[in-house]
C-alpha cells in the first residue's frame, strides 16, 4: 500500500474534512475512542502491527503517527 492511499483511509476514519499530509495536526480533539478503535485497525489492515491506543493519542502530527508505525515495524521484526 502506498504512503498516499494509507493518508486518504486516514483522514477518512478520523473525519479529517480535507488532504491530509505528514505535517497535518492531530490535536487532543482528534483521538476520540472510535478514531483509536478505527486507527488501530487501520494500521492493522494496512502494516500488520499493533499500535497501542495510548501512543496512537500521543501523536501530535500525521508524521508522527508514521514514524510511531515504522518504529513498530522495526520492533516487529517487520521491513520497512
């Protein structure tokens, strides 16, 4: 899956109302209990790893949400 097909589910499940980019912000009000639940499984669905909810809401920008995904993948065991 490409980086910019996993940013369009992205902004879908969390309701984002426009492009979203790596810079994008996810601010407090962002990480509501359905947009982890919904997270989580898309991370799942498109990466094959487990994101803990508590560092998902922990991200402050979509670039962070990557690199929390890819340090996943490396303890995984997982390319990148």
């Amino acid at each position: 899956m490409s980086n910019q097909a996993f940013l369009d589910e992205l902004a879908e499940a969390l309701d984002y109302g426009g492009a979203i980019t790596a810079d994008s912000p996810l601010g407090e009000d962002i990480w509501n209990s359905m947009a982890i639940v919904s997270v989580i499984g898309l991370i799942d669905e498109h990466f094959d790893v487990t994101v803990p909810g508590e560092a998902l809401q922990k991200c402050a920008t979509v670039g962070a949400l990557i690199a929390l995904i890819e340090q996943q993948r490396k303890l995984d065991g997982e390319p990148s």
